[in-house]
C-alpha cells in the first residue's frame, strides 16, 4: 500500500509533467492551426494516451486561438509542468519508510568483510569513520566481553552447571532474529530525523555436543547526530542506482522475561550502519554492527533488515 500511495503523490505528478513537455510540440502546431482560421475553432488538445503506437485516449476541447496563444501555451509550457515538478519533490520522504522490520543478524567475519564492502564502508569511508584496518582482531576483544557476561549470566540463572560453557561458543555458532521499528519525522525539506528506534532480538548459541541455548536482547535508540538522515543532491540524484548510509546508536542489554535486566559487562552501545534508498521507493537495507571501542568503531556482526509482514 505505501508504494501505490509512493507512486501517487511521487511518480504520478512527474510522469503528467513530462507527459506535457512532450506534448508541446504538437500543441504548438495546434495553435498554429488555430492561426490559420478567423474565428474561434475547435482543437483537439494534444493530451492523451497510446499504447503502442495507437491511441487509446484522446481529448477536444473548444478553445480559441487568443485563449491558446496568450495563456495555453504558456501554461503547458513553464507554469503546469514547474508547479508539477515542486509538488513532486516536496514530498515527504519519512511517511513512505517501513515503520517495522522483520532482522536477520549473522556474526561470522566473512559475511561482515561482505557487508563492509557492500555498504562501500572501505578504503577512505573506512578511514573516515574509524574502522580499524585490523578489526578482525579486535573482535576478540569484544568477543570476550560476551563471554565475560555470559559467565556472569549462567552464575545468576542457574544453581547447577549452566547448559552451556561460555569458553566454547564461537561466531559462527551464533544467530538472531527479531523485529525493529522507527518513526521518521521530516525536520527540514531535505532532512529527517529517527526519533524512536527500538527492537529486540532472540539469539540462539548452537554449540556442538551441547545444549542449545537461547536468549534474548533489547536496543532502544540514543540521542546523537547520528540518527539524522541528511541526503545530499548527489543521494537524490543517484538514489536509483545506490544507497547511501546512517549511523544511529542503539544501548543494548540483555532482556528478562519479566523485564529489561542490565549486567553490567553487557549494557553497551551498538552502532548500526544501515543502508537508505530513496527511490525507486524508500527502503533500509543491510547493516553492519560496530561496538564502540574508546574511538575506534569495530565490526561484530552484519544483518539483513526486511518489511515486516504484519
């Protein structure tokens, strides 16, 4: 439904002004016509549609030759298509984004490189932003940070041994899936704004010849610059053929069944660099994760963000 509204308020008023750029020519010769004869004559106005080379569509009006020279034309010519194009492009942007996301977030290294790359978070963008050319190892030290938490985790939950053992759990042994949602607000012509950002994820640890264990986490967005969405004119131009990316900061903890739980070593903040379209409809797509080490933004997990169904 929000890509019939999309087309609607976006493509529809720019496909009429084309539609009448294109028709100028034959307009012209139509008042020309009309400059031939005496008297006020019928014209069919050059509006219409065809498919395929025959028309489907075709409109006469009565209009004169005054009528047709001095405000017809001008009309068709700068005022219609102009007011046309200004209401196409001073749409707002923020009531066509999906409010809910269905995640799917995976955190082996190589599908992180991937990401990385994809979100063209390389070379120069990866100098710029401060991610370490070294991440791979530096996710060790995040990597023990979880461990630290869910030895903490298993000494709160359990009396007896913990199903699982902390030492043994590896990237690839861990998935989640869960659900987001934002609310856009357009705070400028061309810039909006996240103003509410939260979710929460179920993550299960499979580890071989051990008892799969699951838990759950929450991230809810922090006030920072980075939850701005400021589209240059190259993003609007380009939009159709790439995306451009925001980074908005999430503080996640670990979540209780009967509520938001914080331990200390596992309430920290996420970055979440997330891939925008604009057109040809707005979308978010794939992110990339980054644990804020002192200054330096590290890699720890990639995922894949969809339309939720419902």
């Amino acid at each position: 439904m929000n890509r019939v509204r999309f087309v609607v308020r976006f493509y529809l008023p720019l496909l009429v002004g084309i539609g009448v750029l294109i028709t100028i020519p034959a307009f012209r010769n139509a008042i020309a016509h009309a400059t031939t004869q005496g008297r006020s004559t019928d014209i069919p106005l050059p509006l219409g549609l065809s498919f395929l080379g025959l028309p489907v569509l075709s409109i006469s009006i009565p209009l004169s030759k005054v009528w047709l020279g001095s405000i017809g034309l001008p009309l068709l010519e700068f005022i219609l298509p102009t007011v046309l194009f200004l209401y196409a492009i001073n749409i707002d942007l923020s009531k066509y984004f999906p409010s809910k996301l269905d995640m799917h977030v995976l955190f082996d290294q190589e599908g992180i490189e991937e990401a990385l790359e994809r979100l063209r978070l390389t070379g120069k963008r990866q100098r710029k932003h401060n991610i370490p050319t070294e991440w791979r190892n530096l996710t060790d030290t995040y990597d023990n940070f979880i461990r630290t938490s869910f030895e903490e985790l298993g000494k709160r939950l359990f009396d007896d041994e913990p199903p699982f053992k902390p030492a043994h759990i590896q990237r690839e042994m861990l998935s989640a899936n869960g659900n987001t949602t934002y609310s856009i607000r357009r705070t400028h012509p061309f810039q909006y704004r996240i103003e509410q950002g939260a979710g929460a994820l179920e993550h299960s640890i499979s580890i071989p010849s051990e008892a799969q264990f699951n838990f759950s986490t929450a991230f809810e967005l922090q006030s920072t610059n980075g939850e701005y969405i400021r589209p240059k004119l190259t993003d609007f131009v380009f939009s159709f053929f790439r995306w451009f990316v925001i980074f908005p900061r999430f503080k996640q903890f670990l979540l209780m069944r009967d509520g938001p739980w914080e331990l200390r070593n596992f309430n920290h903040t996420i970055i979440g660099a997330s891939q925008l379209k604009l057109f040809p409809f707005p979308s978010i797509g794939a992110t990339v994760y980054f644990w804020e080490m002192d200054e330096l933004m590290v890699p720890i997990a990639y995922g894949v963000l969809t339309t939720a169904k419902n």
